[in-house]
C-alpha cells in the first residue's frame, strides 16, 4: 500500500483514498451512507460520499454499509447500533449520562467554555495520588498530545530494521508558532516536561501542528509521537507515558492519555 500511495482526491471531498491505507476496508468516513437519503439518492451532490446506483453502494469512499444492501431494506446508516440510527442519549448503559456533556480534561490550559463549575468529568475514574500529581498551567502551559506514526505500529516495530530506517529516532512536533515563541529550530534538543516526568527529543517544527485560538488566549499544541523507549533496534528515546497522567474513562476507564499539560524549552543545538 505504501508503495502506490499518492496524495490523489479526484472526489474534492477530501477522502484520499490512495494515501496509506484506512484499516479495515480503506474506508475513510465513518457511517458514510448517512450521506444519501433513505432511498439511496446523494443529500447534496458537492457532499456525496456513497450511493445507490441500482445494485451496490459506490462513490467516492468505499461504503461503510452493505455493498449489496438495497435501500429498499430500511437498514440505517449507523451500522455499530442495532436500530441503525444515531443516538442522542443513553439509558442506564453509562456511569455519566445519559445526556452527552462537555468536559475538559483534567489537565488543560482553559476553563470548560460550557461550565466553568465543572471542569472536568466527576464521574471519571480517579484516585487520589494521581490526583495531587496534575501540573498547573501557570507551570505547565502548553497542552501535549500522544500519537502514532504511519512507519511504526505501537512498541514493537522498533525492534524491526525496516521500521527503524523510516523512523530512526524520537521527536516532537511544534507549531511555527511555539518555535517561533521559545527560539527553537527543525533538529534542535527540547525537553518537554510534565509534572510527572520529562523527556528529551529532537523537535520538528511543522504546519502540522496548529496553534487554537481559545477565546482570548492563543493555545500551543506539543505532539509527542509514542514508539520509542529505551531499548530496541531504534535510537533509545523516552516512554511518552512518563508524561500522562493516569485518569481513567468513566466508563471504559481508557486512559486519558491524549490531552495533558506540559512545558518546553530548547536545550541544545541541532547536531
């Protein structure tokens, strides 16, 4: 797949369907038969991902629906509930609810813009020690995110030569901005600290990674890449969840590991 990418949209919709490969059937919109009506005819036709052209589903994305399931059938477009509609609350199925709410997380560099009460979930799991371990944005006022690289598949492929050749070596990315704002340069050494831990990485200074404009206040985003450790075929690095905190999901108690406060700054040159 790596081999025929190309970055090709002839759709205009967006989709790229040719770039990398979207597990598990290259699809690249979720539910995207929600974008035909009931009688498989395209809402808007600037807007149509898939639709019903007699015998199958076919358009821009590959149909996250049945190929074959003729319209006619009334089966919703939202294959992952039974009654193929999309729900708007949920009775007795969560530990928070049953309306969906905003909450920020419980590190985070503004205060929750629909309740400035309640900042963050009071149904999430937490404990106590973690809790007396969250950074302060004053200290700590960039928030980070942890991700996944297409070269690298969680821990274990930079134990692999080919994998390490693509991706060698632990990094951050940083807006233009944020480089521009502590003096940090493409391949200078910037530590990035948390009230937990910290790390030292090469940054990459990147269009990738935008600054948000939150109300009044200009937020930076620190990217941190996960796969490197301190052993393996790949450059030794740093465990990224050194950084997070431990939160759990109130319901699936999934970590809260994707949104955390940090600070950065330059510590040596590019080499």
């Amino acid at each position: 797949m790596t081999a025929r990418r190309d970055n090709s949209d002839p759709s205009g919709r967006g989709v790229h369907g040719n770039w990398g490969f979207a597990w598990p059937a290259n699809r690249r919109i979720l539910y995207n038969r929600a974008s035909a009506n009931p009688a498989g005819k395209a809402w808007s036709r600037k807007k149509s991902l898939v639709a019903w052209d007699g015998a199958r589903w076919a358009g821009a994305d590959v149909p996250d629906y049945g190929v074959a399931l003729d319209p006619a059938k009334e089966a919703g477009p939202f294959i992952m509930n039974p009654e193929g509609v999309g729900r708007l609350f949920s009775r007795g199925m969560m530990q928070e609810g049953p309306f969906p709410e905003h909450y920020e997380p419980f590190e985070s560099p503004v205060a929750n813009p629909f309740h400035p009460d309640v900042q963050s979930n009071p149904a999430a799991r937490l404990f106590k020690g973690d809790k007396e371990a969250f950074g302060k944005s004053a200290e700590f006022p960039y928030a980070a995110t942890t991700y996944r690289l297409v070269e690298h598949f969680h821990y274990w492929t930079k134990h692999q030569k080919l994998n390490t050749a693509l991706q060698p070596e632990e990094f951050v990315e940083i807006s233009e901005g944020l480089a521009k704002e502590k003096g940090i340069n493409t391949g200078d050494w910037v530590e990035v600290r948390s009230n937990r831990g910290r790390m030292k990485a090469k940054a990459v200074v990147t269009k990738r990674v935008r600054s948000l404009q939150c109300g009044d206040k200009v937020v930076h985003t620190v990217g941190i890449p996960l796969h490197w450790g301190f052993m393996g075929v790949a450059a030794k690095g740093y465990g990224a969840n050194s950084l997070t905190p431990v939160v759990g999901d109130a319901n699936s108690h999934t970590p809260e590991f994707k949104a955390f406060l940090v600070d950065v700054k330059r510590v040596g040159p590019a080499v």
